[in-house]
C-alpha cells in the first residue's frame, strides 16, 4: 500500500471487522414427509419444550416446525418454512438465543 491509498491496513492487533466464517453442518433426513423429498433434510419436528436447537435450526412460530440449515445461523438471516409457507428473519431474543420471527 502507498500512503495515498484511502484504506489503509489495519494495524496489528485491531480486527478488519468481518465475523468468524459460519460452522457448516451436514444435515441427515429426519423423517418429516410434509415436504417434498428433495426439502426433506432442511426441517424436522419440534420435541418439546426439552428439545434443544442447535446454531444451524430456528423453530417456526406458526407451525413449530425446526427449519434447518446447512450454515450456522446469525441475526438477519432470512429463511423459509416450506411446512407453512411463511418467510422467517432470524432475530437475537432478550434472553440471547436466537429466534425467527414472521416476515409475511
């Protein structure tokens, strides 16, 4: 870089400001026949209140269905629930977990 370059590098020690790359997931049929076989992999049933959801799963409030990704979900990502038809962004909750919330 040359001193009239208008980014400069950032020095050692401070961050370029980009998060971590996104954990990738390789995901497994569950079962769950509501949707197409080809679609089949991305959702699963919900089990419960005991049923915990991993970074890569957003539980669908209309129809309590886990909607799966192959990628580590953050907040703004958006989704689809294909059980449902209803779009879904994923928000950060009060409480610090991660949550989907309907778009339409």
């Amino acid at each position: 870089m040359t001193p009239g370059d208008p980014l400069p590098e950032p020095e050692a020690g401070e961050g370029t400001g980009r998060e971590a790359p996104r954990r990738r997931f390789v995901l497994d049929d569950q079962g769950f026949d509501e949707v197409p076989k080809k679609y089949r992999r991305f959702y699963r049933r919900w089990r419960g209140e005991g049923d915990p959801l991993g970074p890569n799963e957003a539980l669908c409030p209309v129809c309590k269905i886990v909607v799966r990704s192959t990628r580590e979900l953050r907040p703004g990502d958006r989704i689809y629930c294909m059980a449902c038809m209803t779009r879904l962004v994923i928000t950060r909750s009060a409480a610090g977990h991660l949550e989907a919330r309907v778009v339409y």
